[in-house]
C-alpha cells in the first residue's frame, strides 16, 4: 500500500533533482539530433545545400527542444507532488490503488470479469 508512495516519492527525487554529474550533462548537450527532412519536403526535391541547412537547423533547435521537454516534464513532476500534498494518507493510498488497477493489464481484467 506504501510501496506506490515510496516508488513516486523515489521518482520525484530522482526525476527533480539536479545529476551534479558533469560528464552527464556534457552528454545532454551532445545528445544525437536525428536529421529528418519534414514530411511533405521530399516533393520540393530539396538540392544538397538546402538539405545540409535544414539539418544544421535541427542541429541547433533540436537541443534546445528537448530540453524545454525535459523541463516541462520535470514540472509536471513536480506539479503532482504538490497536489499529492494536499491529499490525506488514507486519499493517497485509495490513489494509488486505483492507479494500479488502471494499469492492470487488459487480460487480467476481462479475467476478473468472468469470476
């Protein structure tokens, strides 16, 4: 039953907190841009110059894209920590049990319904 509270607190810690690991973030801003024209482009038959800017623009704004994800994700953690305060124990563990159920596979649940 406390087992959920732990594994999200754990997620939050891990999930807010900053690595302090330099090569780490060393690696984030090296993170591998996948180049990709966009879709519908192929039609306009791009010439190799047209192809290789295109793909130094993703190199520059792709970064910067997943980071802004990661910092909306981090956020979000850190929104439902604060609205998981607001809850009582007993709320928390109704919660957190439901959220189990919901992530019950299909199978086990047409399983239950025969029973």
């Amino acid at each position: 039953m406390f087992l959920g509270l732990g594994i999200l607190g754990l997620a939050l810690a891990v999930g807010v907190g900053n690595s302090g690991d330099a090569k780490k973030d060393k690696d984030k801003e090296k993170e591998k841009v996948k180049h990709a024209i966009p879709a519908g482009w192929k039609a306009l038959k791009l010439t190799n110059d047209q192809k290789k800017t295109v793909y130094a623009i993703q190199d520059e704004w792709q970064p910067k894209i997943m980071e802004a994800q990661r910092k909306v994700t981090q956020l979000q953690l850190q929104e439902k920590a604060a609205l998981l305060q607001v809850l009582t124990a007993e709320q928390k563990a109704l919660l957190i049990g439901e959220e189990l159920k919901d992530k019950t596979p299909a199978k086990d649940k047409d399983k239950d319904k025969d029973k």
